[in-house]
C-alpha cells in the first residue's frame, strides 16, 4: 500500500457512520486537493471492512463507484440512514460536517 492510499483510508475511517463524504473532501484532507480520482483509484482497491469506503460520494451527490457495486454501496448507506433522493442522489444534509 502506498503512503497516499496509507492516508486516504484513514480519512475515510474518520466518516461517521450515516453520513457521507466527497472524493475531493478526502483529497482536501490528505493535503492533495486536486486528487478526487487519485482517492477513488486508492478506495477501489480497498477490500478491508475497517475502512468504510462506502460513505464516499461525487461532489454532485452521485453514489460514484464502489469495488463491491453501486447496488451494494446504496444499500449499505441505506441501511446506515444515509437519505438518497429520489434522483438518486444523497441528500446534503448526510454530508459529514453538516
């Protein structure tokens, strides 16, 4: 594992569960803010459950991609409280932070 990838899933285990980050809040908080894609390569190749690589969105409310599927990602947040839109968008107010 990569010291970037290192850093990546420990800010991704600081999401609470039933809320819900963005590819480029976790770059911001890795200190590369303009890696998004970068962060979704590093979670893609997560398989550990101690990193919850679920609770990580698109900045537009998008589900995005999850290694296990999108159907897996959406009911995992689901299941977590996480509110998803009728447009099939996560509602703002499950952002973490919020």
């Amino acid at each position: 594992m990569t010291d970037f990838a290192e850093k990546v899933y420990e800010a991704v285990k600081k999401i609470p569960q039933g809320r819900v980050a963005t590819y480029k809040d976790i770059a911001k908080a890795v200190g590369r803010s303009r890696s998004a894609r970068v962060v979704g390569g590093a979670l893609n190749k997560n398989y550990s459950p101690e990193v919850p690589c679920h609770r990580v969105i698109c900045s537009d409310g998008k589900l995005g991609g999850y290694n296990r599927g999108q159907n897996n990602k959406k009911s995992l947040l689901l299941k977590e409280g996480v509110k998803i839109l009728a447009n099939g968008r996560v509602d703002t107010r499950c952002m973490a932070g919020s």
